[in-house]
C-alpha cells in the first residue's frame, strides 16, 4: 500500500447551504493518504506522529494553498475549439459556432485531438470531475472515454441524441440511438472513473419518440446518469413550447418520460417557472449554473435565490464552448456576479458559498459521495494553488486579512496559471504536454 502524508495549508467546504455556507481553514494540516483515499486528517503536530504514518512519504505543499479538486457539472466535449463565439444568442450560436464543430467529431482524427484538448484543459484548470456532453457520433464518444481513461479523471459523459432543428448530419433516429447508446454505456458505465449519462441534446432537437427512447436507454441501464438543457433561452423556451403542445411546461417535455431523477443535471434554467422549481426539487433533479455562458450568449442571469428557497440542488457549470473557458475560479466569480446584478432577486455569495458551488455541491449532484471536500474517508482529489512569483495573485495573498478574504481573492484573480498541481485519487493528472505540433494561424492571414 502507498501511503503519503501531506502537509498543507488547505481550505474546503463541507456543506452549504448556499448563502451560509462555512468555509474549513487549516494552517498546518496533515492528510495520510493511502492507496488514494483520506485515512486520517488532523493538525501536523498530531498525524505526523501517528504509528501509521510513521512509513509515509511526507509532502510539503505548504507554499501554495491546498482545495478540493474542482468539479464541472455542464462542459461539451466538441466545443473546445469553439470557445469565444461571442456576440450571439443561443440559437444562432449553436448554429454558426457550435454545431459545425460538433459536425466535425465525425472525423476520427479530429475527434481524437479534441478529447486530448478537453482533457488536459480541464485537468490544468484543476477540474477532476465532470459531466460531460459527450458528441452526436458514437465513435467520437468511445474516442473520448479511452482517452479519459487514460487521463485519470473522473468523467461521466455519452452519446448526444436529436432528431430534429439540429444539421441533418448530427440527427439519429430513436432505436439507433438507444442500440448505440446502451452499447457504449455497457462498455464504460462504473469502469474506473467514467460513467454514463443518457444525453438528449434539448428538447428543442428531440422528438416525443427520442426522448422516450432516452427513457427506455435509463432503465436498461442501472445507475446511468441523466443530463440534458433547460428554459436557457427565451426564444428557446417558447420555440420548445410550440413543439410540445402535449407538455405543461419545458420541465414536462422531460417529466412526462420519467426523466426526473436524482440522477438528473440540467444546465442553465435561467427562465423557470415556480412550478417548474417545485418539481425539480420535488424529484432531486439538480441544476448547472453555466455563469459565463449565461453572460456570453445573453441568456440571463440566474434567479439562485428562486432555486435555493425551494430547495433545487445548484452546482457550477463551465459550459464550454457557450461558456468561455475550463476555469471554475472565473465561473465562480461569474457566479457571484450575476447575483449581485439582480441586486434585491439575488443571493448575495461568500467566497465560501462560492467554493462550495464549485466542489462538494458539484460533487452531490453527481451523486459522487467519495469526492467534493477533503475529510477523512474522501479520495484525495485535490488541486494545488501556488501562484507565481510576481503576480497580482501572490502580491494580494501575502496580504489576505484572514482566510475567507483569501480566497475571495483567489475566486477574483485566480487563473489555470495558478493551478501548480493536480491529484485525482491521489494520482497527479495534470501532466502538460505544451509543444504545439501545429503552428499558429498568422493573424495576418485572418480576414
Ligand atoms: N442547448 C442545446 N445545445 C446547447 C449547447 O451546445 N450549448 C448551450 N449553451 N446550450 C445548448
Ligand atoms: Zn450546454
């Protein structure tokens, strides 16, 4: 058994709730860690004398700031390359940014290359888990589990499905995509660290057929995850309204299949109804913030205090490609941001309750009970921040008044940058293999 005792200044949280959530700040903690699990955590001057880690291999990380590894609830596989399509709403986004990328998966190389990208873009952001919107091309999502296989984190992800108002060449028929879906699911659903989810588009690309054959793809499968997109859009929701006339609201368009669980995440929700909420909550559905796609595609900003109050479980999204990039810092403060901008409609977040969105309520709505905080009995998945030398960052940290004002700071200045070190149960997964093998375009060349 390997055992590694490390030292480290660490912070994480727990629980929430959000809007009271408490932040756990250690200066001088010990974590024994072994075979990639937390066996004990208590003061240094405690654990390292422990007759159990008298073996151990002692790390000391105290020159940077120890967290929970980052957890990402919404991020699309095929949309790597098309991050920063700004100035379009939703509709006409997906329709001249993302979905020509996503046509693109067809090609095994390309396919291939992009799930490289994905992965060492969010192991660099420190993300070690997340539910991933997998391709519309099944050889593309078995692409993207090999090689999330091969990265070490934590990856749920599967086959995107529609059957309608998407390109004719991203659309499937409902059989195919249950017989392909529950192939790859029977491959790489409970293998290691990867998981499962059934992955219809949005209502608005599926038909009444698609989505009951989603529903027939969960059962056949025990333990699937479930995740789609929801009320993002005005446009979108009315144009979904006009398509399921048979549907009370959005919500129902999935609701009536049996879609509702606590194993389903959906994304964005920033036009929700109050019945909607009383049913999301009623059913243990959680909802992905998506912060800087919400802001970048104009979509709105999210009514959190509607979905707190009733209960709805929230956890961060980083969206990408509508959202503009894999760093869950800068969601987090976009998180934040958006509730100050609803002024009185908003709930106001600590740098606690922020933290919390991007770890332990990620976590929970992934139902992953090992993973989200760094107690005793958690896998050490954990991220390393330690700001170079010379930056804002260190400068401001060298001056935090207490630990909630630094990590305040860290959600205001932190970047990848910052990120120096990347465990995912305990293995280092952020591994950077920088050389470019294609050169830049020269902007010159760009009209
Ligand atoms: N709704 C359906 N597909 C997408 C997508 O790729 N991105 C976002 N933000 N919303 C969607
Ligand atoms: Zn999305």
């Amino acid at each position: 058994m390997s055992t590694t005792l490390y030292r480290a200044r660490a912070l994480d949280v727990p629980s929430g709730p959000l809007g009271g959530a408490v932040l756990r700040a250690d200066e001088d903690l010990a974590l024994l860690v072994a075979d990639g699990v937390i066996t004990r955590r208590g003061p240094w001057t405690e654990v390292s004398r422990a007759p159990e880690a008298s073996d151990a291999v002692v790390q000391d990380l105290r020159a940077g700031l120890l967290l929970p590894g980052f957890v990402d609830t919404h991020v699309h596989f095929p949309q790597v390359r098309a991050i920063g399509g700004l100035g379009r709403p939703l509709l006409q986004w997906l329709e001249t940014c993302a979905l020509p990328e996503e046509a693109r998966m067809a090609e095994p190389a390309y396919a291939a290359a992009v799930a490289e990208e994905l992965l060492a873009g969010l192991a660099a952001a420190g993300t070690t888990t997340a539910l991933v919107f997998g391709a519309h091309f099944s050889d593309a999502v078995e692409t993207l589990f090999t090689a999330a296989e091969r990265s070490g984190l934590r990856i749920t992800a599967g086959l995107v499905v529609g059957d309608r108002n998407l390109r004719a060449d991203l659309h499937t028929d409902p059989a195919t995509a249950y017989e392909e879906g529950l192939a790859l699911a029977q491959r790489w659903h409970g293998r290691g660290r990867l998981r499962y989810a059934v992955t219809p588009r949005f209502s608005f690309a599926t038909t009444d057929e698609m989505l009951a054959s989603c529903a027939a793809l969960v059962d056949a499968a025990p333990g699937v995850r479930f995740t789609s997109h929801l009320n993002e859009n005005v446009r979108e929701v009315a144009a979904v309204a006009e398509l399921f006339p048979q549907a009370g609201d959005y919500l129902d368009t999935y609701d009536r299949h049996g879609l509702l669980t606590p194993r389903s995440v959906l994304a964005h929700n920033v036009h929700p109804t109050d019945a909607e909420l009383a049913r999301l909550a009623a059913s243990g559905t959680s909802v992905a913030h998506c912060p800087t796609s919400n802001a970048s595609l104009g979509s709105g900003l999210f009514p959190m205090r509607r979905h707190v109050e009733v209960g709805v479980e929230v956890a961060l999204g980083s969206d990408v490609g509508g959202g503009t990039g894999f760093c869950l810092l800068k969601e987090g403060l976009q998180a934040y941001f958006a509730q100050q901008l609803l002024g009185a409609a908003g709930l106001p977040l600590t740098a606690a309750d922020v933290l919390h969105l991007a770890t332990a309520a990620g976590a929970r709505a992934l139902g992953l009970a090992e993973v989200g905080h760094l107690s005793e009995g958690m896998a050490f998945d954990a991220v390393l921040l330690q700001p170079p030398t010379g930056t804002t960052l260190e400068a401001v940290l060298r001056h935090a008044h207490d630990a909630d004002d630094a990590l305040a700071k860290i959600f205001a200045l932190g970047t990848p940058g910052d990120i120096a070190s990347v465990w995912v149960g305990g293995e280092m997964v952020n591994r950077h293999t920088a050389t470019p093998t294609t050169p830049m375009v020269p902007l010159t060349t760009l009209s």
